[in-house]
C-alpha cells in the first residue's frame, strides 16, 4: 500500500472532484449514488486508509482515550483491556493506561490516576473495576464521555458494563446444593469489594433458600489471588469445620484453594468439588479441568469501547447485559452416600 496516496489521488482515480471525495469520506454532505460508487471503488482500488488521528484533530479531538485499571496484573482485566484495545484500535485511537495495581489500601492512588488522565484532556475515560466511589465517578460522568466496566456504578448503570454478581454466584451455589453438598464453604474476595460483597450474598441466598444454615465458620476472606486461596484453605481446615465443597469468589483464588487441598491430600472432585469465578483461560487446564463462572471479559472490553465511541459521538452508550454463565467442567461431582 502506498502510504503516500492523498484525496487528489482519489479523486484522479475516480474521475471527481477532490470536495466530492472529500465529502463521501466525511458523510458531511448527500452525494449521488453514482459518484459515491466511483469514490468507494477508487478507494478500494488504492488501498487508501484515512489518517484517524489527523481527522479526529481536525474535528478538534485528542484521538486518545484515558484507561484507569484496577490492576493489569489480573488475567481477568487485563483480558478487558485487551479488547478495549482491539475496539480503538479499530476506531483510530489510543489508550492512555494506567494501572492502581489493586492498591485497596489507598483508594487515593486511583483517584489520582483518574484524575490524571482527565487532566490530559482524552475525548473520554474507560474505568475498570477500582474502587474509587461511586459519587466520584458520578461526577466525572457530568464531565466526560465515560463507561466502567466489571462494575455497577449507582445511578450510571446505563454506562456500565457488568454481569450479575450475586445471581450468578446464587447459581453456582444452587449448583453445588443440586449435587448434594451442604456443608459448602466459601472463599470470599476482597473486603469491602462491591464483587466480593455481591457474590458472598449470592452464596448465601442460595444457603437460605435451600434450607441449609450459613455458617460463618466456612466463610474464609481472602483477596482474590492464587496465594489467598492457598491461605484460605489453610484457615478453612484449622477450624475443623467438615466440609465438602467450596466456591471461590474468583479463578486465581480457586487455582490457591486446589492447590492447598492437594498439599493435604484432598482429590478434587472426589474429595472436595471445587467452584470458581471469572473463567480465565488457564481454567479449562487445571487438574481436574475447573467449573466456574463464565464472564466474556474480552468482549466486555470491545462493547465497553464501542459504548464510549458512541457516547463521544453524542449518542446513547447501549451497552449489554451480560449472564453469568455456569462452566461445567470436572473439578464438582455429587456429593457420595454418607459424606
């Protein structure tokens, strides 16, 4: 491809005016049909791809996009970040990344971040996860084009990109009960994370319902990583509570809770069935293979990005619900007679 190739080209090749061509491939202007066909085929013809980054500066736009993220160490944000750069990408733009690194002991640190990226005048702002509050991001939401993703924000749920935690951690539950377990224990997320709070009530629920006690014995905290979970069970069998499975509030936390098991010579399912959350890649290739909670955080990242193009483009975001689907793979059995 000649990079090389100007409207004028086009317009040579198309046997038009270089304002016809211009205004086919800005849309500012209705053109015949006739002339617009031979502008498209010149186009193709050329192989010629407009500069994004010049038309968007020319509308008076940045082109770029500030990104604040929780923390890009995790497999399950840094797949949502993907596909917001794949969704960018595709539209001529660019992110501007920043990372908290899961700092939940200084929500400032985010805020900052956030605050940074505003400063550098984006054309709008994609916040994933975090913990910076509610009534914060409602008012950057007045300020500028902006969607949180893997996160319900009060009053902004339009702008939001998120499963139902706490239904889909109620299904999970209700899944392990269907098999028969019920003394279930729980490794809970992060203290204080809206994720963590949502799926422990699912879990409960799901207890309540069935008629079977919630007992605070089995429910362990843990901070949604793999050496969490590897504590977790630690704590789990210290108590001395009998138990039969466990559902982890998230992936890396259930590689920890398996791993622990297997140090004290748990077999998984046979011994303990075991439940995740998030369905990271890796899952489908643990020993056994884990049952989890599927969230498409790849394409939460894309419909996120297209929400925001759109909204920077002064229309409504339209973004998805997305359902929490229920990975069956081997790491949960029926519970055996007498357990």
């Amino acid at each position: 491809m000649d990079k090389s190739i100007t409207i004028k080209d086009i317009a040579r090749q198309a046997g038009v005016s270089p304002s016809t061509v211009s205004r086919v491939l800005n849309s500012t202007k209705p053109v015949a049909v006739d002339k617009r066909a031979l502008v498209l085929a010149a186009v193709e013809e050329l192989q010629y791809r407009p500069n994004e980054m010049a038309r968007g500066l020319a509308r008076g736009r940045s082109m770029t996009v500030g990104v604040v993220v929780q923390d890009i160490g995790s497999p399950f944000f840094a797949w949502i970040v993907s596909g917001i750069e794949q969704g960018l990408d595709r539209a001529g733009y660019r992110p501007m990344l920043t990372t908290t690194h899961w700092r939940t002991d200084n929500k400032s640190d985010e805020v900052r971040s956030l605050q940074m990226v505003l400063e550098r005048q984006g054309d709008g702002v994609i916040v994933v996860g975090s913990h910076i509050p509610d009534e914060q991001l409602r008012v950057v939401a007045e300020q500028v084009p902006m969607v949180v993703v893997a996160r319900r924000v009060q009053g902004l749920e339009a702008q939001c990109v998120f499963i139902d935690n706490r239904d889909a951690a109620y299904r999970a539950t209700r899944y392990l009960i269907g098999l028969g377990h019920t003394r279930i224990a729980h490794i809970r997320g992060t203290a204080g994370h809206p994720d963590a709070n949502e799926r422990e009530a699912g879990y409960c629920l799901a207890l309540t319902e069935a008629g079977l006690p919630v007992n605070e014995r089995l429910i362990v905290d843990a901070q949604f990583t793999e050496q969490s979970g590897l504590a977790g069970v630690e704590k789990l069998l210290a108590r001395g509570e009998q138990f039969t499975a466990i559902f982890a509030a998230n992936d890396q936390s259930a590689y920890g809770v398996m791993l622990g098991l297997f140090n004290h010579g748990y077999r998984i399912p046979n011994d303990v069935s075991v439940i995740g959350f998030d369905d990271q890649f890796l899952s489908a290739y643990t020993l056994p293979p884990l049952t989890t909670v599927h969230q498409p955080s790849l394409e939460m990242g894309k419909v996120a990005t297209e929400g925001l193009l759109r909204m920077i483009n002064n229309q409504a975001p339209r973004l998805p619900r997305f359902p929490g689907e229920l990975i069956i793979r081997k790491s949960a059995m029926c519970i055996r007679r007498g357990e």
